[in-house]
C-alpha cells in the first residue's frame, strides 16, 4: 500500500548523435635555436618606514565612535535577553507557587 515508486525514464523522442569533429592537418616548421636575451636586472624596491594605513584623527573619532556604538547595542541586547530569563522564571517560579498551595488547601478541606 505504501510502497515508494520509482520514476521511469520516458523514452527519447529522437536519436541524438554527437557534433561531428573535423581534423585538420598541421604542417611542422623547424626552427633554428637562437640564445636566449639576457634578462633585465629590476632594482630592488625599498619599503616605505611608513605604514600604508594612514588614520587621521577624524577617522579615530569614527571609529571609537561606531566602536562604542556596537558595543552599547550588544549590551542592550545582551540585558534585555538576561531579563526576559529572570522575568519567565520568575514567573514560572510564583505559578508553581500557587498551584503547590491549591493542591495542599484542597487535600487539607477532605
């Protein structure tokens, strides 16, 4: 009854032939050795003393801006997540509470 059925491959509606390939011959040209041209000498470069990153003090401002932006965000973030957890246990802590006091006043009234 449930037993899985496997597609068949419908048959192809015709034949297909690969793309015939045509070769050509290519004739062979010797060529004479001649001596390599001495290569030319490249003069070493010299590093800059400098770093290539240059931080003005705009950019610092940036940066300890957008530095101290994230890590506000993160912290809110982080905060309201610690207190959403403390407010469910809380929570979950005075429902156990109750129903723990229903169940003993019910078996106290028999």
């Amino acid at each position: 009854m449930l037993r899985p059925k496997v597609p068949t491959m419908p048959q192809p509606t015709g034949l297909v032939t690969p793309p015939a390939v045509v070769v050509e011959p290519t004739a062979v040209i010797q060529h004479t050795p001649q001596t390599p041209a001495p290569a030319p000498v490249v003069a070493p470069t010299q590093v800059p003393a400098r770093p290539t990153v240059q931080l003005t003090p705009g950019a610092v401002i940036a940066l300890v801006g957008s530095g101290t932006a994230v890590v506000l965000v993160v912290g809110a973030v982080l905060v309201s997540m610690l207190l959403a957890v403390a407010i469910t246990g809380a929570s979950v802590a005075i429902c156990a509470l109750v129903i723990r006091s229903l169940i003993a006043s019910e078996g106290k009234r028999r």
